[in-house]
C-alpha cells in the first residue's frame, strides 16, 4: 500500500529531517524534502504529496502561513503539523488554517509512523465526497466543515473527530473514556474537563440552543449521547 504514497517532510533541522526521512524510507514511503517555507510551497504543488509534515517554527514563515497557502492553492490532502511547544496546540486549535493533525516534539518515530498508517487507512476508508446529513445540517469530515442552513460553519480538528464519531454511533450512549480515546487516541493523557469543553464548543455551533441541546445530550455518570 505505502509504495505509491508520497510525503512531503518540511523541517529546517538537518538532523531531525535526515531522522525521519530515513525512517519513512525504510517504511516505504516516497519522501520528498524541504527546509524553509517557500521551497515547501513550490514543492507541494508541484509533487502534489499524500500527506505533509509540517513544522510549526520554520525560518522565514510559520507552518500555520505554509499551511494556508497550500490550501488556497486547492491542496486538499492531509497536513500534519510538528509542533514543539504545548502552547502551539492551543494555536493550531483556535485557528482552523487546514491542519489534520499534530505530533508534538520530541516524538517517538513508531508514533509518527503509527500516526501515518493510521491517516493513510483512514483517508483511504473514506470517500473525497463523504458526506453526513442530518436535521438541517450536513457534515463534510475531510474539510472540516460544517453546513448549517446553507451557512458554512469551521470546525477545529478535535470538534471534527468528536461530530464523525457521534454521526457513526448516533442514538448510541458513548461514554467520555470511549471517546477520548477515540479523539485523542494515544494521547488519552487529556482529562474529562478538556473533553467537555470541546463539546460545549461544538455545541455552540451545531445547536440551536446549546444551553439545552436537542441532538447533542449529556447521558449524567456516562458521557454523551447523539440524538437524531
């Protein structure tokens, strides 16, 4: 499956990019290199890769510009950002620019390698048009977005994974361990508090009165469930 996959690895230390490069190699991954911004942009147009990492601090812009531009240029694939610091997460979260995904560093290379294999299944599994309708609403998962009324509505990527999750289980009790572990996967270190306050946000923008949800419900000691 990985021989025709092509990845497009933007990352201004030497060593770290010579690290994970060998290793995507070994995996069986086409790799394509980049060290600052301007040379990625070019690059990802023209090789047109499955998936970019993407380091969050890169000489000359940041990842997030890079980002945006490739997707202003119609790049529609997956970007997952490499990102340093902790507090970066908060700013990729609060700006939707058109990252996937994150790795925070120092990452483990069976983490970023399992991080791939899994987004490659996964945007293999789901159809480039894959769609969910319900209520007046419909959810397009792979731009995260969200069409209410006729509106768009941006969804960060967390909201997104917790709206799919539900839209796959609806009138289904999920309890918050379950979707936790689906949301954030190998990083279930987060706490129920962080959970909630994504859903109080996705309510936000899918209920017409998100102080007393009509599809979004809280099931009390168990977790959530979606009604339609």
């Amino acid at each position: 499956m990985n021989k025709e996959i092509k990845i497009a690895l933007v990352e201004d230390d030497e060593n770290l990019r010579f690290l994970v490069a060998e290793r995507l190699h070994t995996e069986g991954y086409k790799v394509y290199e980049a060290a600052n911004g301007d040379e990625a942009e070019k690059m990802i147009v023209e090789e047109q890769p499955d998936i970019v990492l993407l380091d969050w601090m890169l000489p000359g812009k940041q990842g997030s510009e890079v980002c945006a531009n490739i997707r202003q240029k119609g790049f529609d694939k997956l970007i997952i950002m490499m990102t340093a610091k902790a507090q970066d997460i908060d700013k990729i979260e609060a700006y939707n620019f058109g990252v996937s995904d994150y790795i925070t560093k120092p990452f483990n290379m069976d983490v970023l390698v399992a991080l791939i294999d899994n987004k490659i299944k996964f945007s293999m599994s789901i159809e480039k048009t894959e769609s969910y309708k319900f209520a007046n609403m419909e959810h397009q998962p792979n731009t995260h977005t969200l069409i209410k009324d006729g509106r768009k509505v941006e969804l960060t990527i967390l909201e997104n994974r917790i709206l799919l999750y539900f839209l796959k289980n609806k009138n289904k009790v999920i309890n918050r361990e379950e979707l936790m572990m689906e949301v954030w996967g190998y990083n279930a270190d987060v706490n129920t508090r962080t959970l909630d306050m994504h859903i109080v946000r996705l309510r936000k923008k899918i209920e017409d009165n998100p102080d007393s949800p009509k599809y979004l419900q809280t099931v009390r000691g168990i977790g959530y469930k979606f009604v339609l």
